[in-house]
C-alpha cells in the first residue's frame, strides 16, 4: 500500500464526527440523548461522503 503524506482527504472523516458531535452537544442539554448519537452518525456519513468526493478528484 503506497503512502501519499499529502493526502488529506481522510481528515473530512474526523472533521465530520467533530461536527456531528459540536452539533450533538446542543441536543444532549435537552435531553434528546438518541439526537446526539444520531447528530455524530451524520457527521461520519458527511465525512465519508466529502471523502470519497476528494479522493476520486484525484
């Protein structure tokens, strides 16, 4: 498997799980615990999907 240290598309995955979870905080305080994981599991499928985008510009 070759390397390329300047590939940065894989950063879009845990840059959409920080998103999902900032998001997750503001349903957590009202108590809506299954908006909060639900808020992180968009922002994986965000990631993943701004992920496969950049790496097939490529």
């Amino acid at each position: 498997m070759a390397e390329n240290k300047d590939d940065k598309s894989t950063w879009a995955i845990g840059g959409g799980i920080l998103l999902g979870l900032g998001v997750g905080f503001f349903f957590l305080g009202s108590g809506a615990v299954l908006a909060f994981v639900g808020s992180m599991i968009a922002g994986l499928g965000i990631g993943l999907i701004i992920t496969s985008i950049l790496s097939s510009r490529k």
